[in-house]
C-alpha cells in the first residue's frame, strides 16, 4: 500500500474536498491555455485575452476558499446558537461583492467601449 492509499484509508473525509479543489485547478490551467492561445490568435486586435482570464482564476479562488471560510464561520455559529439571516446575508454578500467586482475588472471595457 503506498502512502496515498494509507492517507486515503485514515481520512476518507478529506478526498472530496481534494477531488473539487483538483477540478478548480484543472479549470484554472485550461482557462489559462486557452485565453493564451485566443492571445496569439487575436494578436493586434488590442484584446488581452491572457489578461481577462486572470479575473476568472480570481473567481475560483474566491469560490474555493469562500467553501471554507463558510464552513469555518458556520461551524462557529453552530456552537455559539444558530445562524441568524443577517449572518448568512453578510457571508454571502462579500461573495458576491467580490465576484461582480472580478468580472467588471476583467471585462468592463467591452461595457465602456461599447456604450
């Protein structure tokens, strides 16, 4: 038995979370090699392609690590009494704050360039 197997028979719970967060990195590098290649194939046309799949990397590392912190916020309020609205409303709002604000980064100037 190699050492992956072993770690994988003392902590089964952790092998979902590491199958999720290998999907979000194999997403990362395919978004990354594709917006390369649309670079080299739209190049002088003043289209960063490279440039714009940067604020999608951020969009997954905001969702992967939002699963987290989340799950740690939520286990402390579970020990504390119960989640109130307003608590899951401010979880989720910095979320969703940071995710429109990547997209208007990466992709607001096809916005103003076509206003």
């Amino acid at each position: 038995m190699n050492r992956v197997e072993e770690f994988r028979l003392k902590h089964p719970e952790y092998f979902p979370t590491l199958k999720r967060e290998g999907s979000y990195l194999l997403i990362a590098a395919l978004i990354t090699g594709v917006s390369v290649m649309l670079d080299y194939s739209s190049f002088g046309t003043g289209v960063s392609w490279f440039q714009r799949s940067g604020s999608i990397l951020v969009i997954l590392g905001v969702l992967c690590e939002g699963k987290y912190i989340a799950k740690i916020i939520q286990e402390d309020y579970v020990t504390m009494g119960t989640v109130s609205l307003q608590q899951k409303l401010a979880m989720h709002s910095g979320l969703a704050i940071a995710l429109i604000g990547t997209l208007i980064w990466g992709y607001g100037d096809f916005i103003s360039n076509h206003a």
